[in-house]
C-alpha cells in the first residue's frame, strides 16, 4: 500500500495546472504574469510530492516520469523565472502525462492507493 498524501497533491496540483492552462496557446500562457505564476507554484507542488515518493515506489510506477520531476524541481528551486520552454513541457506533456499515468495505476492497482484505517 503507497501512502496517498503525495499522490493526492500531485493530483490537485495537476488539476489545477490543466485547469490554468486549458486553452492557452504557449504565447499566451507566457505572457500571463498571473496565470504562469500561479502555474509555476502548482508545478512546484507537484514536483515537491513527487520528491516525497520513495525510490521504490518510483520503479513501480515506472511510466511517471521521476527524473522530469526531479528536474523540475531542481529548476524551479534556483530561480523564480523558469525557462520559458521548461514550463511549457510540464504544463503540456509533464503534468498531463504523470496524471493520467496516476488515474491508471488507481484503476489497475487501487490496492495500491487505499487509505489506511
């Protein structure tokens, strides 16, 4: 059994990047100081609760991509303007992806993801 609290930001930070950024071309997601702000500190969330997660529950879900993760973190801790490119790649690919890699695992392993009593 994996402990929910990570997963559980993740996926509420993720939620609310798609939510942000639904629409959005690139040129606009860049130019909105509010929404890429608010985006950006969603992001960190995510990549924060990822960094929670344990090496091995990292190798089960091995389709989550840890190391974006952990590079993004990395990145975002340093500066508080990401590159412009970094930010795109996790608003279109990380985070969507990572989602719905975590709403399979659920489904196909919910023993995995059951709350302790």
């Amino acid at each position: 059994m994996l402990s929910n609290s990570p997963f559980n930001a993740m996926e509420e930070a993720g939620t609310a990047v798609l939510t942000l950024t639904e629409g959005l071309e690139k040129e606009e997601f860049l130019a909105s100081r509010l929404t890429r702000a608010e985006t950006r500190r969603q992001l960190r969330l995510m990549s924060r609760s990822a960094l929670l997660l344990s090496p091995e529950i990292h190798a089960l879900l091995a389709e989550i991509d840890w190391e974006g993760w952990r590079i993004l973190d990395q990145r975002l801790a340093i500066s508080d303007k990401a590159e412009d490119t970094l930010l795109w790649l996790a608003v279109r690919a990380l985070a969507p992806d990572t989602l719905m890699w975590l709403r399979v695992y659920r489904k196909n392993q919910p023993e995995w993801f059951k709350e302790d009593n």
